[in-house]
C-alpha cells in the first residue's frame, strides 16, 4: 500500500501481529512494552492479548504477559507457514 511521500506501509496480517507479541512476551513483558515493540495502540493491543489469553497462547501474571507453551509451538508453526 502505497501512502504519498515516498511511504510505503506495508499491511501485517492478524497473524504475524499475534507472533510479534508471543515473541515479545517470550520472556514476559509489560503491556506497554508490548504495544511499543509490535507497534500497536493500547486498544488494538488488548484485543489482541484478550484473543491470545482466550487462546491460551498467552498468560498474565503479576502485569507481565508470557507465552504458554501452547504459544511457542504456535510461534514454531507460523514461522514454518510462513507466506
């Protein structure tokens, strides 16, 4: 997609967004480092994490998302696929 000025923005799919914050929180990490690694605003960021934890790709303890087990063999799957 083109956006004038010389910007070229390239559209991410659900998909890799939901593998930037598995990989972030790999190690845990807090939902603001989160939204600033994957580049997301805070909203759009807790849709994905509400839809990860529902998953059970991702978990909360004490403010710090991490991935389950689950999330890595995801992780592993998607970058296997990878388009």
């Amino acid at each position: 997609m083109y956006c004038g000025g010389g910007v070229n923005i390239q559209r991410r799919s659900r998909t890799d967004i939901a593998v930037a914050i598995l990989k972030i929180a790999n190690n845990g990490a807090k939902k603001t480092h989160i939204v600033y690694e994957v580049n997301l605003n805070f909203n759009i960021a807790q849709k994905y994490l509400e839809m990860l934890k529902e998953k059970e790709l991702i978990r909360n303890e004490n403010g710090l998302f991490i991935t389950t087990d689950k999330g890595k063999v995801f992780q592993d799957i998607a970058k296997e696929i990878e388009l």
